[in-house]
C-alpha cells in the first residue's frame, strides 16, 4: 500500500495536534504538583544545611 502525500501529511498533522494537546493538559498539572512539593517541602534553612556539613 502506498501512502498518498496528501495522507501523510494529514497524518503528521493529527499527531501534532495530539502533541500540542498533551503538552496543553500535563505541563499546567505538572507545575501545579511541582508547586504544591516545593509548599509542602520548603527548603531547609542555612543554619540546618552547616550543622549537617560539621
């Protein structure tokens, strides 16, 4: 079976589009769950870190 041009690029359109969307539903959730880990697990302060190094 051949594949038409026309075809192909509908096809790579479709993917792209499939992409785009993914991209459009997970980045905003993963900076969401990213901001609730660094609010729940804030950096240590300087005064722990040297007690940890000595």
């Amino acid at each position: 079976m051949r594949w038409k041009p026309s075809m192909l690029n509908l096809l790579l359109l479709l993917l792209l589009s499939l992409l785009i969307a993914s991209l459009g539903i997970l980045f905003p959730l993963l900076v969401f769950c990213s901001l609730i880990f660094m609010v729940s697990h804030p950096p240590c302060p300087p005064s722990d870190l040297s007690d940890n190094t000595v």
